[in-house]
C-alpha cells in the first residue's frame, strides 16, 4: 500500500467583524499577525502560514504595525507567507458580477506588491454557496484548483459536518464546471477548514488524535495526500506545532506528515488524481441537503445593507467606470487610484459575515459609514467626469434661443427611454456681488417666463416645469477659492426618448416654447395605461395588468405577505403549523398623485395589523441556544399597525410598472414579501446571477427538508411557460422564492425582522429587527417567451441605473448634440463593464453571453482606435482581433462565455 501523506496547512480564517465588533477582531489580528512573525523567526520548521486568501488581511495589520511591513514582505517573498488570491472573503451572491472581479484583480495587484508569488488558489472557504461560474472566472485568472467548504455537503449548527446525508462527490476532490464549459479541480474540505487544529504534542492525545482525524480524511480523499487544516475561526497560531508533527511521526511512521502549504499539497494532488472523479456543475448552493443550513436567508438579513450596497455598485460599475472611461477619450486621466480607493471601501463590507448581515449590530453601523464613504468618493469621480465632457460637446444648435441647454446621459449600456428630472439656473448671481439675503430677495421677484423643453432637432417635448425660487450654490474653482452664489432656479421633469447606450442627448428649456396637451396617463377609476401596458390599481391595492403585447392578463400582482419568523439572521423559519397574513383582503387607500401625459402615479395606503412579535418563548429559545429547527415559538396575539405606502408608476412608452414601497415597521420577528402569482405551468425559473441567468428548479431536491425553499438573485427573477414570462426586477431585494404550487408564484422579501445572530451561540441583535421605516423599489416585466430571449433582461439591468443630467451653455464642440461613444450589438448578450484597466492603460469592455450556445457579439468602438484583442477578466493583453482602419469588431462568443474585450488607441 503506497504511503498517505498527511499535509498539515497552517492557517486562520479570519472574518474581520462577525461575533464582535470590527476593532475587536482588530486587536486579536494584530496579536496574531506578531505572534505568527515571532515564530517563522524563531521556528525555522515552521514551513508556512496561509494568510485565508485575502490581502486586506495586511493593511489591517500595518494600520497598527507599519514597522512590520519589511519582515512581513521577506517571508512572503520566502514563501513563508501565502497570500491572495483575493482583496477579501466575499459572499458570492450577495456581491455583483463586477465586485467579483474587481475582488480578485485587486487581490492580485496588491499581492505583487508586496513581492510574493500570489496564492493561485481559488479560495472559497466559508462562502454561503459558490457561484456556477467561478470555474470560469478562475480560468481566466490562471487558477486551476478551488477549495471550497459549502455547497455540496451539508453542515449544520456551528458548521457540524454531516456524517450520513447525501454528497454530490464520493471524494473531497471533484471536477467543478461552468455552464461554458471550463473546468477546475475543487476541493472541499469535507471534513470543515480546521480538521487538523491544536494538534496535541503529547503522546497519548496525540494517539488518540490521530487515530481519528487520519481515517476521517481518508473517507473522502482519491489520492494519498490528506488534507488537515491546522487553524479555524480567529484560531491563534499553534507555536508549537512543529513538535506536534515530530510526535505523530513517531506514533505513526507509515504516514508522511508534512507542514505543507497549498501550493505543495495542489501539486501533489494533481498527480495522482484519479480519472474517475465526479463532475459538479454549475452553481455549489447546497441543493441536494435538507435545506436547514444553506445560510441562504443573509439574502433578506437586514435589507438596508443590500440596498445601500446595490447601490454603491451600480454608481461604480455602471456610471463612474463607463463615464470615466468616456472622459478619458477626451483627454481627462482615468483616475484610478480613486477607483482603488472606492472600490476597497466598498469591499470592506463585502466578506461574508458583514454584506450577509448576520454580525452583531455595531459591524453593521459601521458598514453604512463605509457604504457613505466609498458613494460620496463615487460621486467626486462622476462629477469630475462630467466637468471634463461638457465642454466637448456641441450645443450651438440652440443659439439665439435664450435656451438653457442641459445633457442626458444613459451609461447603463442599452439605449433606454425614460423621465427624468433636472434642476435648471436661469440666472446665477455670486456673493462678491451683494450679500445673500439681498441677492435672494431681489432674484425671488424676478418673474420666470413660461417655456418647455426642445430637443436639437427642434421638436418640443412633453414636459412639466415649476418655479423653484432661489437656491443656495457653489463653485469650487481648480485655482482659486470658492465662490458661493444664489440662482433663480426651476425644475423640470421631461420623458428623453432614444438615448443612446454609452452616450448623451443634449436638450434645453426654451422660454416661450409650448407643445399641444396629450391625455395623461392615469384615469379616475384607478388605472395605469400606455402604449403597452395597463394597470388596474384594485380595491386591495394589488394591480391587475394587461400586456398589451400578447393580451395576456396577470391577476393579483403585488398583494402582501407577513409571515412570522422564529428563525435567526442565518435562516428563516416559520412557526410550525402558523399560516401568513396577505392583503388580498385588505381594503387600501387609492389616489393619483400625479398624472401627465409621461408619466403618472398612483398612491396605495394600507393601514394593516400584524402581531407585534414572536411570543415569550422564542427569546427564552435562543437564550437557551435551541437550534432553530427545533423551535416551538409562536406568534403573539397582540396586534400592532403595519402602514404600508405603495407608489406605482407608469411612464410612456414604458415596459414595466415600477413599484417604491414605504413600510413602517413596528413589529419583530417576522418577514414582509411582495406576491407575483405568474399562472404559468413551469418547472424552472431563472434568476440573475453572477455573469449567467440561472435556472433553477421550482421544486426542490427529494433530500430537501425546510418548508421554504428561499433563493439568491441579482437584478431579477423571473418565470416563463416559454410563450409568455413575467419578469421581476429589483434594487436590492436579493432574496425570493418560487411557489411550489401551480400558480408558481414568484416572491420577493422586502423587510426581514430578526432578534439574534444564531450560529454557535446567544448574540443579540435588537437592530437586526429594522424596526421604523424601510423602503423597497422593483418593476414588474411582463413579455413574451422568456426573459432572456424576449430581451426582457435589458430593461431589467437597466432598471437600477440612473440617468445623469448637467446643466450646461450654449458653445462650440468636438461632439454633436447627440452621440454614442461606443455603440454594440449582440442577441440574449448582456453588457457587463466598461473601465480602464490599470496595468495596460488599455479601454476594457465586458460582455457575457446569457445563451448556453454560441453568440455573435459585434463592438463599434471611437476614432483614432487601431487595435483590439481579446483579453480575460484580469484584463491583460491577449489575441488580436483587428489590426486596420476600422472601429468595428465582430466576435463569435461560446456558450455562457464571459468576453472581455481589450482596446488600444493608434
């Protein structure tokens, strides 16, 4: 019999802010960080430590320990210290496609920094479920080999490893998958990240140590090589651990053990691997278990986090980057160490513990000073874009018309219609001038004529405008100190119609202009109608919709749900044998607050009643850490108002209802959701994931034993009998769930109240019930076919993005009134990034293909471009695709391929 090995791996897993708040784990890092330098100094034995894949891991330590950083960078440049491949340990479902790269890219940037080879391992060691196109994403960064701790095998309370339920691999090795078709080697730690912690050095525990763990490991493993992970949880450095590894030598010298690394133990594996391993595809999101522990419900943990996260993404990914990008063109530096700056901000709230909102509530006020912090340095980057682009574009077309002319901007990367609303100065008078309140008061009495608004062509566009008096500015001049002033201003909301993916259209307000009335939008018996749509808002505030399109009409969309909740921030539960509250019988308040021949509005007030909380036995469960499976809680009786506001909006031309709802939340221990029964006989649904439209299945896995069978999304969710579709698009609602009946309803959460964090034991989280008011905004698509080939995922990506608007004069430029810097064309092939990447200096756009078979995918990119080529997502040179005079590139992209594509100037 050949030899085991048995690769002992040092390491921590190390979660910034969890259990404790931020600081506290700080100071434990810092103790760690000295004690791991003090014994690679004094331990020559001691091989290796790896640092949990994260980098960020180091700028913590020398916030503290500046003084340390050289001895730090000599044993990484040793190989004594493994880092990377990551900036942080995120949550995959919970951080959108781009953060996913951007985690990895500035994983790696930083790990060159400090001089070390980077840990080309994909780790995934406490992710909440793994992405189905990690394979892919790793392949493209040159990593071959994931390891991985969830998502095939199921783990219960305090990451208890089950013995007996089903695996979807008989080994620990396996191949992972992605639906285009790479591949990679994932390891799962079978047997949890710290099967080989505190190693006893003593003989007989030792003994007794071994004779378990060694048969343990092998269980699961194909090869000879046994993996032991030597650390868990904040786990301190074993000091002496090199003893450790002499004593079971010599109680068992017919296994080599080794203090092995990752890299030693990948590479030993990878020869013996055997022919027949298992191949797992696609998403890892625990399908084949009983359901209990997926940890899936952090998708509806404390909404807020996600909403101000979706949004922190969006301005980054969809505005800032593509923006800059354009402003680039024209000259302004990309600035990305601002990026870097943003970008690092905003993933400080994205490990697993803090985006999933399952810490203690000081980690979570402190994640919404960050989320301030990486937007506000966003907007800089935004605004200072826009400074530089305005003047490059042409707006003499409205010479001599006394116009204010002002830019809308769609960098949402689909050509969209849509309102929007703009602040306009008719008049700016500075401080140098006079004091304020003279200034005010004189500018208040000048009249303001009444105008509408043009576009270059000369057409006037349907319009609403209101004298918004005087208001307070300033300018903050590049060479000189501020300069306040006060302006006469007006607002005006106008429908931009056709602007341009990656572009601009360039309107104005013409004083005298005037256009002939439009029927509005909304009807006095409480309906929504367009060209395409109408909705009939119902006595129970639910809508009834008609897809003008196909005929077909959706009943009882968007009536209510409160459920109660007994579970924790990890996982939902519902009191056994308790049924929910819906407001299908509810009677609502119903009113049209604006109605134009754009756009209009209309007002849903529920005044409901839902008990206050869980009764008494629940805080006295989770005192005595009852496993919330096991618990027998129940409602209370006592009953509390549940004001709930709903605002439908229906604008021209449109292709969806929009929805903002406005809950004040004066209850605990329960959960809201928003029902969209879609009719249709499915056994699949897709959501938006990370780069691909999943399907998943509607009725789940015969191992499945929780009630709820609660899921991840992005942008959407959506069902389809493959004729007709319903799509539900959202800003921050990352959790639904697909009935299992035959109305296949889909169900999106919008509120979560929860009074504990769960997991190993007895953390308040009074916060964690977001008592007062939360807001919740998604759309309701209906189409033909599917969302994917209907292109009904274009509306839904574009949903989210704002427009911008910038006031602006009348002057000569280098670009029409209207123009698209860059232009594409590609079916079921959704837009992804646009940036400029670091390294090359290069402009990187990225596209992925949503179709599991081949797609054409064709780029027009701007002037004075003479070479493209196709690159990957860390975005370095690659294949030339053209080298001549055009600007235009076609590209055969493969089934669910991820396409970056990489552009040099001439």
């Amino acid at each position: 019999m050949a030899k085991k090995t048995a690769h002992i791996i040092s390491h921590t897993h190390w979660d910034r802010e969890w259990y404790m708040p931020y600081e506290y784990h700080h100071a434990l890092l810092i103790e760690l960080m000295d004690t791991l330098l003090e014994t690679l100094d004094r331990d020559p034995d001691f091989k290796s430590f790896h640092l949990d894949g994260q980098t960020i891991i180091l700028e913590d330590y020398f916030q503290v320990r500046p003084e340390m950083k050289n001895k730090v960078e000599h044993y990484i440049r040793e190989g004594r210290i493994q880092i990377g491949p990551w900036y942080i340990l995120q949550d995959e479902f919970l951080t959108s496609s781009e953060s996913n790269i951007r985690n990895l890219q500035i994983g790696h940037r930083d790990a060159k920094q400090y001089g070390g080879l980077i840990s080309k391992v994909g780790y995934f060691p406490d992710s909440f479920g793994n992405m189905g196109q990690a394979p892919q994403i790793l392949k493209q960064a040159n990593i071959d080999v994931a390891v991985f701790g969830r998502g095939v095998k199921p783990t219960g309370f305090n990451n208890q490893v089950s013995e007996d339920a089903s695996y979807e691999s008989p080994y620990s090795e396996m191949v992972w998958q992605s639906p285009d078709g790479s591949r990679v080697v994932g390891i799962l730690f079978a047997n949890w990240y710290c099967n080989g912690m505190e190693v006893p050095v003593d003989e007989p525990q030792a003994l007794a140590y071994w004779e378990k763990r060694i048969p343990d490991a092998e269980k699961f493993a194909s090869t000879n090589h046994l993996l032991f992970m030597n650390g868990c949880d904040h786990q301190p450095i074993q000091t002496d651990l090199s003893k450790a590894i002499e004593v079971a030598k010599k109680l068992f010298p017919d296994t080599d053990f080794v203090h092995s690394s990752f890299n030693e133990y990948v590479d030993d594996v990878f020869k013996e691997l055997p022919e027949n391993l298992q191949t797992v595809e696609g998403e890892l999101r625990s399908q084949r278990t009983d359901g209990w522990y997926t940890l899936v419900n952090t998708a509806s943990s404390r909404v807020y986090l996600k909403q101000m996260n979706a949004e922190n993404q969006t301005l980054l990914e969809k505005v800032a980057e593509p923006l800059a990008t354009i402003a680039h063109q024209v000259g302004k530096p990309y600035p990305h160490h601002l990026f870097v700056y943003a970008w690092k901000t905003l993933m400080q709230n994205h490990p697993h513990d803090s985006i999933c909102g399952c810490s203690v509530d000081e980690v979570h006020r402190e994640m919404v000073t960050r989320f301030e912090k990486s937007k506000h340095m966003t907007e800089m980057i935004i605004n200072e874009s826009l400074d530089a682009l305005m003047p490059t574009i042409d707006t003499s077309v409205f010479e001599g018309k006394q116009a204010v002319p002002f830019t809308v901007f769609n960098t949402a990367g689909y050509n969209r219609n849509g309102v929007v609303e703009v602040t306009l100065e008719l008049k700016r008078r500075y401080f140098s001038e006079a004091h304020p309140t003279v200034l005010a008061k004189e500018m208040k009495v000048e009249p303001v004529e009444a105008g509408a608004v043009v576009d270059a062509a000369g057409n006037v566009l349907d319009c609403e405008w209101e004298d918004a008096g005087v208001m307070f500015g300033y300018d903050l001049p590049k060479d000189k100190f501020r300069q306040p002033y006060m302006a006469r201003i007006i607002k005006v909301r106008v429908q931009a119609t056709d602007v341009p993916a990656f572009g601009y259209q360039t309107l104005a307000w013409v004083p005298g202009a005037a256009k002939q009335a439009v029927a509005n939008l909304a009807t006095e018996d409480f309906a929504l109608e367009n060209e395409r749509l109408k909705a009939e808002v119902l006595e129970n505030g639910s809508i009834r919709m008609m897809d003008k399109q196909t005929g077909h009409v959706y009943e009882g969309i968007n009536v209510y749900e409160d459920a109660g909740d007994i579970g924790n921030e990890y996982m939902f539960r519902m009191p056994e044998g308790s049924t929910p509250l819906t407001t299908a019988d509810v009677k609502a308040e119903r009113k049209v607050v604006e109605n134009s021949p754009f756009r209009a509005v209309i007002e849903v007030t529920h005044n409901w009643s839902i008990p206050v909380s869980a009764d008494e036995t629940l805080q006295q469960e989770q005192i005595d850490i009852v496993d919330f499976p096991t618990r027998k809680a129940q409602r209370s009786t006592e009953m509390v108002p549940f004001h709930i506001v709903t605002r439908y909006t229906l604008d021209r031309g449109a292709k969806r209802v929009d929805v903002h709802v406005t809950m004040d939340n004066k209850s605990k221990d329960h959960r809201v959701r928003a029902l969209f029964p879609t009719g249709f006989q499915a056994e699949t649904h897709v959501a938006d994931s990370i780069f691909e439209v999943a399907s998943r299945n509607n009725v789940p896995a015969k191992e499945w034993k929780n009630p709820s069978n609660d899921q991840h999304q992005q942008a959407f969710v959506s069902v389809s009998d493959g004729k007709l579709g319903l799509t539900v698009a959202n800003k921050g609602l990352c959790e639904y769930e697909v009935s299992q009946d035959n109305k296949n309803t889909i169900a999106v959460t919008l509120l979560r109240s929860s009074g504990e964090l769960g997991d190993w034991g007895y953390f308040p989280t009074p916060e964690a019930q977001c008592l007062g008011i939360n807001t919740a905004e998604y759309a309701i698509i209906p189409h033909e076919a599917d969302v994917v080939t209907s292109g009904a995922f274009a509306e839904a990506y574009s949903f989210p993005v704002p427009f911008l608007t910038r006031q602006t004069d009348v002057h000569v430029g280098q670009f029409p009134a209207e123009y698209a810097f860059i232009a594409w064309e590609g079916e079921q092939v959704a837009f992804s990034s646009l940036k400029m990447a670091e390294e090359t200096g290069d402009m990187v756009a990225r596209w992925y293909n949503m179709a599991h078979e081949p797609r054409k995918l064709s780029v027009k990119l701007p002037e004075r471009v003479r070479r493209f080529y196709r690159s990957n997502v860390m975005e370095v040179l690659g294949e030339a695709l053209y080298t001549n005079s055009s600007q235009e590139v076609s590209v055969d992209l493969g089934a669910a391929e991820i396409f970056t594509v990489g552009v040099k100037k001439q």
